[in-house]
C-alpha cells in the first residue's frame, strides 16, 4: 500500500475542494491518503483519513520550530511514500523535514502567482528544492510561471470539479433570489470571492455604474467577505448605489446560489485558474472575466475576456452587451461553455491523471 500525505495550512474552500479531489483520485485498496492541517479548521471532522495539528498562527510563522519537530515526528511515524503540499508554508516545511525523513516522491501544488511573488520566498527554493520534488500547476499559466523559477520539474494538471455532483447541488433561480434577497425579475450580475483588492469588485462596481445609465433596472450581487468591504460599501454609498448593489457577504457553499445570477462576471487582476467559473460552466451561465493567468484557457472562445488595465470601461460594455442579448442568445452561450466544462474540467479526467502521475513514480 503507498501512504500519502497532503499537507495543507486550512479548509479555505479554494483548496480543500482541490485537497479533496486529489484525494479521490487513488483507490482505497491500494493507497491510503492522509489530509493533515497546519492550523484550525472551521468544521474539524476527526476520521481515520485526517490530521488536525492545530498550530497558532504564530507558530507557522517565523523559525517555526515547534510545528517543524512535530510534523517531523509524525512522518517519521507514519512513513509517507508521497508527500504532497498546498500553498507556501506547507511547502516550506517538508522542503527542511524531508531533508532527514527523504520520502521519495514530493509534490508542492501551485494554486496561483502569488506563492514565490516575494524575494525570500523564491530564495528558500532555490537553497533548498530538492531534486525529489515535483511541482503541479493549477494551470498552464500558473505552470509557465513556474518554470521560469524552478528548475524542478513543473506538471500542469487543470483544476476541476465534479459536474454532476455540483449540478445536483444547485438551486433554482428563484429559491437563490430569494435566499439572497434580490427582486426575482432584475437582471441580475453576480460574482463570487474575497472581497480583497486582487479580485477586482470595486472596478466591478464602477463598471456597473456605468451599466446603470444604460440598464437601470440591473442589479450586481458580490458574494464574499474580505477586508475589502468598508471601501466598497463607501464607494456604494457615496454615489447612491444601494438599491442596486448587494454585498451579500460569506454564504457557505456559495456556488449553490450561482443561478440566481443572469451573467456571472469574474474581474480578478491576476487568478491562476478560476475554480468559481468552472461552478458558473456548471450553471450553464454566460461568463464576463478578465483576461489574465490561466482564465482564457478555461473559458477558451466561449467566455468575454477583457483586459484589467481596460477596467472599468471595457467590463461596462461587456456587461452591457449581455443584458442586451435576449435569453435565448444567453442560454446558447450558457450551454456551450457547459459542453466545455464536461469535455476538459470535469473531475474523473481530473483525477486519471493525479493517479498516473504517482503510479509513474512509484
């Protein structure tokens, strides 16, 4: 039997679901899979397949000396064939731990451009990539942006979901207006992520402005919370925008809700791949999302690209194209970038090649 252990800092949803896939991927008989978490989760659920080390936050960071020793132990205990790692600090830790335990096969997966964006960051891979370590991208970009940093080798193996379980999922267009609370026949712009800067809603918002003077009776919906909130709030206000716009803050498993959208719309400055489109695919929606990182290859022809240093004037005339487009034209579009997702994104395909990729190695 060959023991795999993921190393991942939390459940954030992004890469759990991920996390969660991989997972599925190798068959019980023959493999067993451990999921093991750096810090707190929000839904702890203790099972044979899971590890919660629950450090403090100010124990992942800095030297990290505690939380080094008692991964250390717990590897050595176990005696891990494979390890694969999620986001930086998991990384960071197997790269010094594996130096004594040497498992053979380690796998690091890069989620988007941000994990190595710091100096330091892409020195400490550098002093200590080893050659054992492979990395796996979320997506061609992603995997080009690797590879100009590492000479490990770099994988790409797109994200993905699984169709029919998400479609199961969804809820009608009118149980998700009403559950959000937006009027059932507003044509309605919606988006889902952390309000951070880096997601682009407040040129969303002002793109949408624009859309009003055009569309008045258009209503936008964002679903996250995130430090951006108080600066998309004032800017709501202060120019009269609330009776159009809901910031509909954390809704847990959001994307249940994503029919209640007419034109889903992802204004990101940089995203390695955009698992939130691949639920909007799902929902057979009409897709607005910026051109940049791995986005044009997941929605291929099929989605409206438009490029961030042309926010917010270019977004509004996307926007406002579509809401002039009758639904038919909306529901083809819809339809196409579901044949799509069924063809390159969904999760069996997905999960043939994570376990091609370790039988390789084995």
């Amino acid at each position: 039997m060959i023991k795999i252990l993921q190393l991942l800092p939390s459940d954030s949803p992004g890469v759990q679901q991920i996390a969660e896939s991989i997972e599925k991927s190798f068959p019980g008989g023959d493999f067993k899979v451990i999921s093991a978490y750096l810090n707190p989760t929000s839904t702890p659920s203790f099972s044979p397949t899971t590890k919660f080390f629950n450090f403090s936050k100010k124990e992942t960071q800095g030297l990290r000396l505690k939380a080094l020793w008692e991964i250390f132990k717990y590897c050595r205990q176990e005696q891990f064939d494979v390890i694969i790692t999620h986001r930086f600090k998991p990384l960071y830790l197997m790269l010094i731990i594996n130096r004594f335990l040497n498992v053979p096969i380690c796998i690091s997966v890069i989620h988007g451009f941000g994990d190595f964006s710091r100096h330091y960051r892409r020195l400490i891979l550098k002093l200590l990539g080893a050659k054992s370590w492979q990395f796996v991208a979320v997506s061609g970009a992603v995997a080009n942006y690797l590879s100009r940093l590492s000479s490990n080798k770099v994988t790409a193996i797109n994200n993905s979901i699984n169709v029919a379980t998400i479609t199961r999922s969804l809820k009608t267009k009118q149980q998700s207006r009403s559950i959000i609370g937006i009027d059932k026949h507003a044509f309605t712009f919606g988006t889902i992520g952390r309000l951070i800067p880096l997601k682009g809603h407040i040129h969303l918002i002002k793109a949408f402005e624009t859309v009003l003077q055009i569309q008045p009776n258009c209503h936008l919906v964002i679903i996250g919370e995130g430090r951006s909130r108080t600066e998309l709030e004032n800017y709501i206000f202060a120019n009269n925008l609330q009776k159009n716009i809901t910031l509909a803050g954390h809704i847990n498993n959001a994307a249940d809700y994503i029919k209640a959208f007419d034109v889903f719309v992802l204004p990101s400055m940089k995203e390695g791949f955009g698992m939130v489109l691949l639920e909007a695919m799902a929902a057979k929606l009409p897709i607005i999302a910026s051109h940049t990182g791995g986005i044009p290859y997941v929605l291929g022809e099929l989605g409206e690209l438009v490029a961030p240093n042309n926010y917010p004037h270019s977004l509004s005339q996307k926007m406002i194209e579509q809401a002039q487009l009758t639904s038919y034209e909306r529901e083809h579009i819809g339809n196409a970038l579901h044949k799509r997702l069924l063809k390159n994104f969904d999760e069996p395909c997905y999960q043939k090649k994570w376990l091609e990729l370790i039988t390789r190695r084995a």
